[in-house]
C-alpha cells in the first residue's frame, strides 16, 4: 500500500489452542457474557504490554462507568505522548498535549473490550472451552479457549478476573501453538481510588478539527452499510459484514471505499482506491504478528485486505474481490 493512502486502525484480538480443554458448560456461556460487558461496566486502572515478536509497547488505561455513560483516557508509555480521551463515543486525540483529532468513534473493539455483545455467534466458528486457572497484575484470573472450526483464523485464549470478569490477558496462537501476539495487564486497579480528573465534560467539539467519515458514524449496535458496488465472493463462513462505505481521503481525489467483516473475534477490513495516475504498487503479501496485508491491482483499482487472521485467508479475500456494478 503507497504511504500517500489512507490510515487505517485494525483491531487485534487474541487465542491459544488447548488439546486438554474442558467442554464449555451451559453455567460458562453465561460467564462469556459477563466477560463481553465488563470492560464497559466495571472501573479500573492500569498498565498492560503489547507484544508482536520482538515489539513491545506499553499503555496506560483508565476507565470509568457512570450515569452519564462510560469515560476512557489510553496513554501511550515511551515515544511520544500521545493520549486518548473518550466519553461514550465521542473522542479526542492529543500528542505531546496538543488537540489534533476530535472524531466520533466507529465500530471497534480494543483491549480490554474484545468481546462482541452477541456471545452466540462464536460458537458457529469456534469450539469454545474453559482453560486453567491463574494469575495476572496480582488478581485471579480463569481462561476461556477459542479454537477455530477451520484453519482460516486463529486460536484465541483470554484469562478474565474471577469476580468481575474484567479481561486481564490475551494471546493469538499460530496452528503450531506459538505466540504471536498478547496482550495483558502489568499494574492495575479494579474499582478503588480510580482517577476521574481526566473526565472531560461538555467540552465542545470544534467544527474544523472533526473528522467525519461519510455516511456519519453511528452506534456499535447498528452496522453501517452504504452500496458500492463492489463485493467479496470467498470469504470465510461465519464472517458477516458490519460496515460498508465511502471515506474521503486528503490523498485522493476519490473517496476509499472501506468494508469491514468480522466472525465476533476476528476482523478483516478491504479498502479499494482508485490509482489516479500514481505509480503501481506490485501485488504481494506483508505481516506483522496475527495482522497480514495483501494487495493487488483490480483494473484501474487498488485492492488491499487487512486482517489479524493467517496469510491464506487474506490471499482468499483479496482475489475474491471484484466490481459488481451498482
């Protein structure tokens, strides 16, 4: 992809394959939906690590659910400063304590919150069972196991605090059961003394620094779809389409079209931009950890597929994907 093109943000989300796992009992699904909300519902603070092969980057969270709705502030620890501050869906960015970016927040997850609200999904995808018992950041923790059906997305693991639910570790595990990437808490602090300075109130958005993606953002419960035109023939079962639309980019006379697919775990995002004159990028494949990029020339178009799930999936998509006409 030619660094003149647009920005992206892929979510990356976590596994691990357990050949000793129990079965996952009627009484544990409902422990799958305490896990889902409790990111959302339960107060804490603390620093987790992000490791991809031999990168590590460190963060500092704070979170806090009131009447008022849910308030978020992301530090990032080393390099430089750079800090996000969300009240409910409303977002602003800063770096080196300077306001670059207040936008409305599109559908995502991140860690903590890797789990969807709709618990059922996962079990047409994967075979879900209970792992062991331990410890993270000082708190005990139980795991969950996501074993795909197929081989094309990976095994997921997540360890949860016992009481509340709240995820505090996470790892993707490649077919031979190696690491590729994990998250988990280093420091933290569940529901005591939590800092609330931060919180922003009724601060209001100014109109030349919102960013609005077309159509509007809208909220995680409701996917935006707006035809294109084009369309993905190969895409592995159990994926569904959460998001479909034009993004204008500075870059580009023509707006990107973005399409953004998930099975509940894994996402795989597609941008399709016009060439307009630029130099041809050759097709190929690239990676780093569980995300991988693939992109070829479709005519006068550049295709280009993201996801955190094995090279052979985002080949799949990426040659699947063809202009259907509006």
């Amino acid at each position: 992809m030619r660094k003149s093109g647009f920005l992206f943000c892929i979510l990356v989300q976590l596994g691990v394959a357990s050949a000793f796992a129990e079965p996952l009992h009627e009484e544990e699904a409902d422990w799958l939906k305490i896990m889902s909300f409790a990111a959302h519902k339960t107060d804490y603070s603390g620093v987790f690590f992000y490791q991809s092969g031999g990168r590590v980057e460190m963060s500092r969270i704070t979170h806090v659910s009131d009447e008022t709705g849910e308030h978020e502030r992301l530090e990032e620890l080393g390099g430089r400063r750079s800090e996000l501050i969300r009240n409910n869906d409303q977002v602003w960015l800063y770096v080196d304590g300077r306001k670059v970016r207040v936008e409305k927040r599109q559908i995502r997850r991140a860690f903590p919150s890797l789990l969807p609200e709709q618990i059922s999904t996962l079990k047409e995808n994967y075979l879900v069972a209970k792992g062991e018992e331990d410890e993270v950041a000082g708190y005990p923790v139980r795991a969950v196991v996501f074993q795909p059906r197929d081989n094309l997305r990976y095994t997921r693991k997540m360890w949860a605090h016992n009481d509340s639910g709240l995820l505090l570790k996470a790892a993707v595990m490649d077919d031979r059961g190696s690491v590729i990437e994990q998250y988990a808490f280093m420091q933290l602090n569940i529901s005591v003394n939590i800092d609330r300075k931060w919180i922003a109130q009724d601060k209001p958005f100014p109109a030349e620094l919102v960013q609005q993606p077309q159509p509007s953002a809208v909220s995680k419960a409701e996917p935006v779809i707006e035809a294109t035109g084009w369309q993905v023939d190969a895409l592995p079962s159990g994926f569904k389409k959460i998001l479909e639309m034009h993004r204008p980019i500075r870059e580009n006379k023509d707006p990107v079209i973005h399409m953004v697919f998930s099975d509940g775990l894994a996402g795989i995002s597609v941008f399709i931009e016009k060439v307009n004159g630029f130099a041809l990028p050759q097709s190929g494949l690239s990676g780093q950890g569980a995300v991988h990029v693939y992109n070829r020339i479709a005519g006068e178009h550049l295709v280009t597929v993201v996801g955190e799930v094995p090279p052979l999936t985002v080949i799949q998509v990426g040659d699947s994907v063809r202009y259907a006409g509006q």
